[in-house]
C-alpha cells in the first residue's frame, strides 16, 4: 500500500483507470486501493509525473461507469441472487436491508459510499440489486463520482504543491486518508448496539459450531403456561440462545427473556386482536406492547386457544393487526382426530379440507393486502391429534400436508402467490412479497425433529413441550 507512488508510476493513466472502474462496480475489485490511490496520484501531478486535468477526467470518468457497472450488474444477477439458498455469507435479509437502506437514505448513500473501502464496490451493485430509480441512481453516482474522483487528487495535487517536501509525509497522509474513509464504519459498528451485537454473533457462532445445526430452519420454542419462575426461565432462554431459534415465553417474562437472549429470536404466544396502541382492553396485550419490547414473531391461533373459544374471525383480525406492526405470524392451523379418520399415516381429504377452510377464514382479512418487502407469514401445521401426546404425526404426512398448504396459498392471497417455491424472490420485493413459510408442530422433539427438518418444504417445526429442556436440542 505504500509503495503506491512506484506503482502509479508503472501503471500509468490507463492503469489507474482501470483500478478505480474495477472497485467501482466489480465484485471482485473491493480490496483494491482507492482514496489513497487517487490522492496519491493527484501528488504526483503536482510533481510534474501526470497531467492533473488529464487524471481528475479520467478518475471521474472511471468511477462513473464503473457505479453504472455495478448497478446493471446488480439489477441483472438480482433475480439469480435471490434464488440462492441462504449460507453463511449470503443472506436474503441483507439484501433487502440494503433495499430499504437505500429507500431510507436514498442518494446520500451512493454519495458516502463513494468514501468507504468495500462499501463503495457493493453499493451501486446493491442499488441495482434493489432496482433503485435509475435517474436518481444517475445523478447521485455523478455527485458522489466528483466528490470523491476529483476532490481526492485535487486535494494530493494541492497539498503536493503548497507543503514542501510533502513526500515525505506522504505515508501518513495516506494512513489519515484510510482511517478517515473507515471511520464513518467504526463510528457505527461502536454506537450501534445491533451492529455490535451482529459482529459479536458471527464470531460465537463461527467458534460455536452447533449453532448453525438448524441452518436454512426455523425452530419455534412455545413454552407454553411455562415454567414457574422467572429464574427458570432465564435458565431456559440462555440454552436456547442459538441461532434459527424462535422463543416464544409466556407474557410476564418476555421483557426480560429479551435481554438474556442474543442470538435467539423473541416471539409471543398471543396478541391483541385490534390494532390500538393503549385502551380500555383488560387483560389484553397489544401488538405494539410487543414490538417496542424486541418481539418479532406472533403465535395465532393455537389450537389450545381456539379450544378455548377464539374464533376464526378473531384470528383473522389477529394476523392483520400482526402484520401491520411488523410481527411475522405464526398460524396454527390443523385438524382434529375426527378429520384425520384417525389414520395417522395417510393424510385424508377431510384433513386437507379442514385446514384449508381454516386458512380461508384465518387469511381473510388479508387476502387483498399487499405487503412490504419484510412481511412474511408462517403457517404451522399442527394436528391436533398430535399436540402434546407424544403421538407425532408421521414426518411424511406432515411433509404432504405443508406441500398441500403451500399450494394453495395462490387462493388464499395473491400476496403469497409471489412467495410459491419457484418464484424468485425478487419478482416480489417491493411488490406484494409476503414469504410463506409452513412448520410442522406436534409433539416435536429432539429424537424426532431432524425426521421432519430432513424435507426441504418442511421450513421448520414448532416444539411445545419438549422445549421446555432446551438442552437437548443443541
Ligand atoms: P407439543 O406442542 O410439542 O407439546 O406437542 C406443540 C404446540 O403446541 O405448538
């Protein structure tokens, strides 16, 4: 890195081109130097090596089309980057983090980019990526272009002119150059308690290699009227803090249960059907009560409440008023002994008429919606002949059932129909992309549970009982 005044000198004009086109907009050109380079440039123009005008053209140029790169490359690939399976460098999430960065912060972001190592290669590709307006991409990629390709080697042409012998200092101009460029990442990896937190995670997780054993799954904790004390419960939740892992405490101990657990996800065994911060409601917790405490997923409709009186059109309205907060729901649907025809290994059609009766009547509410980019909405398939008896339903059936709810979510809500297996993600960002996801829960344990998460349909499992002895599981 410092030997960069020998390297401009043998790469010349086109060279530097080159290098600054690459880590504009290739995925691969993200380690090469940048703000030391150009400014180091714009010092040897002032030693009389290359033209200034000549270099600030063509660094402006170089950095113009190769964001412009990047953006095509992003909204072309997208739909293929969507595709892919998620892995450990690759998460959709992210993506559609950088979407709504981009929603967000708009233009600003291509501009300040541009200063940052690494950031300024995946920025316009992430642009593209999130198929952000192509104008306002233009005009923010030619500011941000002549911020930084002519204001840095103005800045080394004027310093080399004005201070004498600044060669000498050149080293550490170029240091203070890096450390500037990187500070504004620093700067919001130290005040940004989630960053930290995500940092922090990925290092656990890579030296703690069971926690990825439920990778690509989703593993829901309902604890259930469970346990006792709020000792054992923080007990519970710190063997259960492990990545994919949703726990879902009983009410009284969420708050705290959200400060104990880091990796693990926090969910709720209930909400409140209306969609009202505060009001004359006894007893009743409302979803906002719950996402200002960290909760981010909803059971609804547990058999064991609808047992208990709660309605379909209660339901409904729960899953509305979910997703308008940002909860993902989680929707238990499933028949009793007498649909199933008591036979367990083979799904009947009552069964299968049953539950998509319920699905019509629980989605109802939302079958016109259309959603923002974050929605998703699980379906758990939970026979109820199968909760808490230890009589599971066989992970075949289960796997036809899930397959069956899948299919229809087309008639359930247009909003689902973008998220069937098949349709890439990306055709429904930013559209009405609701992700279906569908569990099985059942007298699920940690014997069992890899029977069920073995099939690829199968998107996870809800676990009652057996959660409460988490241990087991990792
Ligand atoms: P179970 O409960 O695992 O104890 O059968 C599942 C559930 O109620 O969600």
């Amino acid at each position: 890195m410092f030997d960069l005044i020998p390297l401009i000198k043998a790469i010349g004009y086109l060279g530097i081109f080159i290098i600054v086109f690459a880590e504009s907009g290739l995925f691969i050109g993200f380690f090469l130097p940048g703000d030391s380079l150009i400014f180091t440039a714009g010092f040897l123009a002032s030693q009389g090596f290359l033209n200034i005008w000549d270099l600030i053209f063509l660094i402006f140029i170089a950095a113009v089309i190769g964001d412009n790169f990047g953006y095509a490359f992003g909204k072309k690939v997208g739909p293929m980057i969507f595709k892919r399976e998620d892995s450990f460098l690759f998460h959709k999430d992210n993506l559609n983090k950088a979407k709504m960065f981009y929603e967000k912060y708009g233009g600003k972001a291509i501009i300040l980019a541009r200063f940052m190592p690494g950031i300024r290669t995946f920025a316009p590709i992430l642009a593209g990526v999130g198929k952000m307006q192509y104008s306002k991409f233009l005009s923010f990629n030619i500011i941000g272009g002549a911020l930084w390709g002519i204001g840095l080697p103005l800045l080394g042409y004027y310093l080399g002119n004005v201070i004498p012998n600044i060669d000498r200092y050149i080293v550490f101009i170029v240091l203070l150059i890096i450390f500037i460029s990187v500070s504004p990442m620093i700067w919001h990896v130290v005040k940004d308690k989630a960053t930290r937190d995500r940092i922090l995670n990925t290092l656990l997780n890579a030296l703690h290699t069971k926690a990825t054993k439920y990778a690509g799954k989703l593993v829901v904790f309902n604890w259930k009227m469970n346990p006792e004390t709020l000792e054992s419960a923080i007990d519970m939740a710190r063997k259960s803090d492990h990545k994919n892992i949703v726990v879902a405490p009983p009410f009284v101990f969420i708050e705290e249960i959200g400060k104990i657990i880091k990796t693990a996800k926090l969910g709720a065994q209930d909400l409140f059907y209306k969609n009202t911060n505060g009001g004359s409601f006894t007893g009743e917790i409302s979803a906002s009560e719950l996402v200002n405490l960290g909760v981010k997923y909803a059971i609804i409709g547990h058999s064991e409440r609808r047992a208990m009186g709660e309605s379909d059109e209660i339901i409904s309205k729960k899953i509305k008023t979910a997703l308008d907060n940002g909860l993902i729901p989680i929707l238990c649907v499933g028949e009793s002994k007498k649909e199933s025809g008591s036979m367990n290994n083979e799904l009947s059609v009552s069964s299968k008429e049953f539950v998509r009766d319920q699905l019509e009547k629980d989605l109802f509410l939302i079958r016109n919606s259309s959603f923002s980019i974050h929605n998703s909405l699980i379906v758990a398939y939970e026979p109820i002949w199968a909760i808490g008896t230890g009589n599971n339903c066989s992970p075949e059936v289960a796997l036809e059932m899930i397959k069956f709810i899948k299919s229809l979510s087309g008639s359930l809500a247009p909003a689902l129909a973008k998220s069937e297996v098949g349709v890439p993600t990306a055709e429904r960002v930013g559209i009405v992309g609701c992700r279906l996801l569908v569990l099985y829960g059942g007298s699920v344990n940690s014997k069992n549970i890899s029977d069920f998460l073995k099939y690829k349909e199968i998107d996870g499992v809800l676990v009652g009982g057996a959660s409460l002895d988490p241990k087991l599981f990792f």
